[in-house]
C-alpha cells in the first residue's frame, strides 16, 4: 500500500458550499487536518490500502446553532502511486521535522488572570528570517476582544476570558509563520487546545418520576427496575462517576427494597411485601458524582413501587347462614343474594368469586350466578318447587376466587368457605286434579236415559280431598252424557248409538270442567286525561307609576304532560299592542306595561295554553295607577295633579257628621227664631249667643280675657259675665261656680239681659229657647260621638274626648279629635292646599 507523508496536502473542500458561517472546523479522523480554506493536510503518515479511506469533516456554526457534516473518501491514484514508488527506490527524500509544541491545556471555568497565556508556537526558520505569527480559526481575533488571540512577533496564544468545555470541548487553531515580505517558510500549523473539565454539573435522572410494580409476596433479590441518572461533565471521569443510595421510605417502615449504588438497580429486601398493609411505596433516591463523595454534587429522585395484588387471601362469606321464601310452582325468580369478604384488590381475578352450591341441589331446582358489579352470589329457582312434597329445601353453598390461590409466605392453609341456605316453599292455592286425568267409560248401545255410567272426581293438590270442588262440561261437545255438578257422576241423557255421525267408530270424547272456590282480584287503573282548563289564580293587580312587572301564575289540576308548561297570549290586539308578557318560568310570567301608556282601569283578556293543546281564557284586570305604593289606589284609580290627595274612610266619615253637626245647629236655630214674633230680636241675639267661638276645649278650665267683664248677678257673687262687642262677638266663659247647665235655670243672667238692658221675658225666651236645642241635640250626638270613638276593631278610640290646654285665639286648624267639631269657614277645604312632603302624613291616615 501507498503511504502518504505528513503535513501532505490531500486535496481541497469546498466549506463555503456547504455552511458559510462555520466558526468550527474539525475533522474525525485525527490523520488529517482541515484549513479554512478548505484543504486537507495530513497530520502524520498515513498509509492508503487498496480500500478506500472515509472521514467526516465536522462544520458548525456556534451562534446560529447549526451543525453540518462533510463525508470525504480518499482513493488511490494508481499512476501516481507508481511513480512514487519508482522514485522511493531511486532518491532518498529527507523529512524536515516539524515547528510547533503539542496540544495544550486550558482550565474549565479558570478564573485568569486574562489575558491568560496558553502556549507559544514558534518557527525554526526564526534564527534566520523575521517571522510574524498569525492564526486563524474558532474564538481566534487579532484583536484581543476575541476568545483567542496569538501576538505577531512571539507566537504566544493567549485566552482573553474563562471557556465552559460543555460548550467548546476543545478549539484547532491553524497558525501561520510568515517572513515580512510575505514568504512563508513553514507549512501552517493545527494547534489543538483542549479545554479541561471542570465538575461544574450536578448529576440529574433522566426521569421527573419512575413508577415500577411488583407482586405481592416477591422473594428478596426480585429486580422491581433500574434509576438512571447523568452527568454532563467530561465522560469517564471522577465527575461523571455516579453513586446512587436511598435516602428515605414512605412508609416509613420497615426497609423494603435495596438500591445497588453504581447501577441504580432497585430490588427487593423485604421477604413479606403484603399490598393489603401496604399498598405502594415511594422512594427518595439521591446521587452524587465524585463516586459518591461528601464533596460531590448531587440530586434526588424519586420512584414509586406498586404492589401488585396476588389471590392470598380467600373469599369467605359475611354470614355463615341465610333463610329465605319462595313461593311453589315459581320459576326462573331470585330469591336471595349472597355476599362475600376479600381482601384482594377489587376487580381483579383474585377477588371475583365464583359460587357453587354443593350440596342439596340433587334435583337442579335451584342455580346460582355472580353479579359482575357486585361481586355477589344470586340464587335462583329453576324449576318449579311442589309445597305438598318439600315444605322446606336446605342448600349449602361454597365460594372460590377466579383466579387460584396461592398461599402467602409463613401462613397456614385456608379451608374453603361455606354458608347454609334454608329454602321455606309457601303454599299456593292450586287448581283441582283429576286423577286420572283421562277416564274410560265403557257403555253398553241402547241404554235408558238417565243410566249411571261412572264417576269422575278432582282432587285439591293441597287438601287431597273433593269438598268445594264443582263440574261442568263446557258446550260444543257430545251432548251424549251429562255429569254432577256435585258428585261427578256421570249419566247419560240420549240413547247411545254407536251408528250416528257424531260417534267415530263408537267414541266420544268430553273434556270436564272442575271448578274450586278460588277468588282473584281485578286492578283498574284510570290513566290521567287532559280534562281541566289552565286557570290564572289571581286576576286582579294595581301598578303603581314606577311600572313595575306583575307576576301572572296559572293553574291546571290535570296531571303531567297535560299541566305544565303554560303558554300565555294576550287575545285581544289593541290590548297586545300596550302590554307586553315576559316569561318567568314553566308556569309564570310577568305582565309589564309596554311605552308610557295613561293611567286607568284595563281589563286585559289572556288566554293559557296547557301541555296538552287545552286553553283557558282569563281576564286579568290591572289598575294603571297614578301611586307611589298599591294601598293608595284602594282598588280605586288615582290621579294625582297638583297639591289633591284621597281621603280615607275617617276622614270622609268626619265631614259627614260635621255637615250633620252644622245641619242640626241651623235647624235649632231656626226653631228657636221662630218660637215668637213680639221677642224676634231676642231670639236671633239667642241664636247667635249660641254659636261661639270657645277657647277651651274641656270644661272645667278658666280663660283669660281682657274682654271678660264681672257680671252683676244678684244670686251668685264674685261670678264672670260676657262683653259683647260692635261687631256681635260673643265669647262664652265659666264663672266661677257658674256650669253650661247654670245657664239654663234661672238665677242667673244670660246673655239676652245684658243685651236688653235685664227685661224678664227675654232672659225666659233665650233660656228656653236654649233648653230645647240642648235636648234635641244632646242624645243624637252622644250617639254619634259614642260611634265616633271605636275603631275598626270596636275598640275605643285614644283621642276621645282629652283635654287640651289653652292653644291661643284664632288658630286656622282646628282639633285633632276624631269628634271635633269645625266651625271654620274653610271646612276641609284646606286638604286640597297640602304641600307634597304632607303626603306621607296622609297616607298614614289612610292607612289607620
């Protein structure tokens, strides 16, 4: 084979083909050596054999993170070999050694100082030529900026700051030697710097968790999984040397697996690894580089074991007996469910069990079955069970698991589990037997009618007698014969000839009829009809001027689907078009006023649909109101318009009996002006005298007066009179022993001898005049104040009658007893003039 010298150029690559921005060149095979400009030198002596030599020139860009790779095969040129050969053989050729130190070292994360000095190349033309030393290559900058930079006239290689090896694993930087002129006397340098690991990686475990599973009872030494964790510092090294060990169990019990501290194995230590104690278990794995020393860094992990479930444990039944109760002649019905306990996980083949009945099951009356979602045993009756041959069956049933049981380390042998069944067959009324159920008669041709010719009886399956039991033969048959409806005997009613059609070569067959003294009962069941009209239950509402919605509820007595849910329309247009429904819920819906519509009284027709097609027409009335709440209205419109309010019910009653109090008053007066026409002076001065203004409104109390002057009584001393002034003003005061009665009798001044000057025949007018009006008045308003007083409940009123004190002259309002008596001129009248914050008080009264 050919050889190839070192530092032979081998060809040349095109790198710019295929990545334009490499920043890292490096080849696979260390033989060789590849420059930025794309040639291959070899590094040694390489020999070429007769197959073709193959490596791959790595490019990367570190910036962009792009990698590409370059596959070059080397091939023999054959005449050139020859040539070369033949030239060996003639002239001897001197190696010149190579310029330049070895590979060089540079310290992981090295913390300087930089610029840091890595090694220094150097020519051996330098002792007869000036030579300039430049570089090229991954990290290499003239300007000291750069990773790498070489100076110009000593070849030093310095490191301007730290390297992570993670990152750049190593650098070839390719070094020229030149002279000042441009001559290059050495072929270019590849300069390796390797970059020296430092344990700046902790290890870490290819997985956030690792779940393996074991079964149950699993001997020691059982491998459960493995725990794999890496290291991304330099490979086969004290830094990438991994020890694993657990740190802690949850459970915190007994130690059950062991980890092997270089492989990370988990396998099991614990002989007895029971999943109903202990279902699963977790474990926090550390490891640790250095091969597990103090100094090491680490990280934990953690796995999960599952414990598997094996059949160990065996079904036994929760009650060793059970009793039940069938009716006779049942088939195919349940009629008892058995149950079992497991401690196995549920669902699995180690807890479902399989029933079997062992023992007094000879006849297959009876079968038991698993329920798949209950786990338990049905019992079933099979075939008909006769009360009259067993009135009780007594089974004993067994219980397995499906899948077959293995026997849990150091425990003893179970034996199988059992229950007893006791089995009570009730009696059902059955219908009669014949015995035999086909009877022969033998009669001789021509007999007498009305001859016996045997007897055919039924039995009770539960009696085993014929009382009760009764015989018919049912129509369409031979009329030959006619049987007992007691007895059973048999006669017959013809003359038997074996030569008439009916008879089939001399025989007749009849089918008989026995009838016990059963009862049976007969359910009719009335399915619910759509028969009612949906109905609205109220139809009377009042909305008040902040329009709100009403509720409209409606009502069907029929059952569903012939009630609910109800459709609501409003039949007439007109109306529709000023109201609106809005639905609520299935049954309800909310009427609300559509714009600003007035107020009034509307008499809206809605009808209601049920579920079942059937409408109810319904008139809903609504009043509009002019409001703030829905008791003002009183079921009565209400405009409010200026200062008016409503009056209420007292104060209506009020102005009644003070326009019935002002009628009576006129009327005494009238009566007491017409008693005479000598004194008719008189008599108006009296009727006058009795309407005054009083400033008391309880007897018994004095007023002060400037106006009151003594009165000169010749019977009574130290008493008080009137003054009446020019504009016929009278004041009626109490004297002092003096009473409204006083004034009556005589003795006494009144007011017609003042006036008059004292003449008797006046004083006696005004006096009668006075006590006719006070008896005409005095029973019908004690009646009327007597009502006045009770209330609503016909209790007395609090305001009845009180006394006041002295409230001053000529107040514009008067009492404000439920009884007083208005003698203003305005009346009522000033209701009407109330300012809007008196509302309130109003409505309060109306209220009361």
């Amino acid at each position: 084979p050919s050889e190839l010298e070192a530092d032979t150029l081998v060809g040349r690559v095109d790198l710019k083909e295929c990545l334009q921005s490499a920043e890292f060149i490096s080849s696979s095979d260390g033989n060789f050596k590849i420059l930025e400009d794309g040639s291959v030198y070899t590094t040694s002596a390489v020999s070429l054999s007769s197959e073709k030599k193959t490596f791959t020139i790595l490019l990367k860009d570190i910036q962009e993170e792009v990698q590409k790779k370059i596959h070059v095969s080397l091939v023999e040129d054959e005449k050139k070999t020859q040539k070369t050969r033949h030239a060996r053989d003639t002239v001897l050729k001197r190696t010149k050694r190579r310029w330049g130190p070895i590979p060089s070292v540079m310290l992981e994360n090295s913390l300087g100082p930089f610029p840091l000095q890595i090694q220094q190349v150097q020519s051996d033309t330098a002792q007869n030529y000036t030579i300039y030393y430049s570089a090229s290559g991954p990290g290499i900058d003239q300007d000291p900026k750069g990773l790498f930079y070489i100076e110009r006239e000593t070849g030093n290689i310095f490191a301007t700051r730290a390297v992570d090896r993670e990152q750049y694993p190593s650098f070839q930087i390719i070094c020229f030697a030149t002279t000042p002129d441009g001559y290059s006397p050495e072929v270019p340098l590849v300069h390796t710097i390797r970059i020296e690991d430092d344990n700046d990686n902790a290890p870490y475990f290819t997985q956030d968790l690792f779940e393996f599973s074991v079964p149950e009872n699993s001997k020691p030494g059982v491998i459960v999984g493995k725990m794999t964790a890496e290291d991304r510092d330099e490979p086969y090294t004290l830094h990438t040397t991994l020890k694993y060990r657990i740190v802690a169990q949850n459970p915190p019990v007994t130690p059950a697996f062991s980890l092997h501290g270089d492989t990370g194995v988990v396998s099991v230590l614990l002989p007895q690894l029971d999943r109903e104690l202990v279902p699963s278990y977790t474990l926090l794995v550390e490891v640790r580089d250095m091969a597990g020393q103090p100094f090491g860094l680490c990280t934990t992990g953690t796995a999960v074991i599952r414990i598997e479930d094996t059949n160990d444990n065996a079904p036994s039944f929760k009650q060793t007996q059970y009793e039940t109760r069938v009716e006779e002649n049942r088939v195919n019905v349940e009629i008892l469910r058995v149950s079992v306990v497991d401690l196995d996980e549920p669902g699995s083949p180690g807890s479902g069990a399989v029933y079997e009945i062992i023992r007094g099951n000879d006849d297959r009356s009876f079968e038991i079955t698993t329920d798949k979602n209950t786990n338990e045993g049905i019992l079933c009756v099979v075939k008909g069970l006769d009360y009259e041959s067993a009135k009780q069956r007594i089974l004993v049933i067994a219980v397995n698991n499906e899948a077959p049981y293995m026997l849990a380390p150091h425990s003893q042998q179970l034996s199988q589990s059992t229950s007893s069944v006791m089995v009570h067959v009730l009696d059902v009324d059955e219908g009669p037997v014949f015995k035999p159920c086909q009877l022969r008669l033998d009669v001789k041709e021509c007999e007498e009618i009305g001859t016996s010719i045997g007897r055919y009886v039924a039995e009770d399956p539960e009696t085993g007698n014929s009382e009760g039991i009764s015989y018919r033969i049912p129509p369409g048959q031979c009329n030959w014969i006619s049987i007992d409806e007691n007895s059973g005997e048999v006669r017959t009613i013809k003359i038997l000839d074996r030569d008439v059609a009916e008879m089939r070569q001399g025989q007749c067959d009849i089918s008989v009829l026995a009838i016990d003294r059963s009862t049976g009962t007969i359910q009719v069941f009335i399915q619910p009809g759509n028969k009612n009209y949906p109905r609205i239950t109220k139809t009377e509402y009042i909305i008040c001027r902040d329009r709100k919605p009403i509720c409209l509820t409606a009502q069907d007595s029929d059952e569903s689907p012939y009630s609910t849910p109800f459709v609501y329309h409003i039949t007439d247009r007109s109306l529709a078009s000023m109201w609106k429904i809005t639905r609520h819920n299935d049954n309800s819906v909310y009427l609300s006023p559509k714009d600003d519509i007035p107020f009034g009284i509307y008499n809206i027709p809605v009808s209601v649909t049920d579920n079942g097609g059937k409408v109810g027409e319904n008139h809903i009335t609504v009043n509009l109101c002019d409001c703030i709440t829905p008791t003002e209205c009183n079921g009565k419109t209400r405009l409010l318009s200026g200062g008016n309010v409503t009056l209420g019910v007292w104060a209506i009653l009020a102005m009644i009996l003070g326009s019935l109090l002002l009628l009576l008053i006129l009327i005494t007066i009238c009566g007491c002006c017409g008693s005479g026409v000598m004194h008719r002076h008189v008599t108006d001065d009296c009727a006058n005298h009795n309407l005054i203004i009083s400033n008391t409104e309880a007897p018994g109390e004095e007023v002060m007066d400037h106006n009151i002057i003594p009165l000169q009584n010749t019977n009574d001393q130290g008493g008080y009179g009137i003054k009446t002034g020019d504009q016929q003003t009278f004041e009626m005061v109490k004297g002092r022993g003096h009473t409204l009665e006083s004034v009556k009798g005589g003795g006494h001044q009144t007011l017609g001898s003042v006036k008059e000057g004292g003449g008797q025949p006046m004083m006696d007018t005004c006096r009668y005049s006075y006590s006719e009006w006070h008896n005409f008045t005095h029973p019908r308003l004690g009646e009327k104040v007597h009502l006045c007083r009770q209330d609503e409940e016909q209790k007395h009123s609090e305001d009845y009658l009180l006394s006041y004190n002295y409230e001053g002259k000529g107040s514009l309002a008067g009492s404000v007893g439920c009884c007083s008596d208005q003698h203003e001129e305005e009346a009522l009248d000033f209701l009407d003039q109330l300012e809007p914050k008196f509302r309130t008080l109003a409505e309060t009264c109306v209220k009361r």
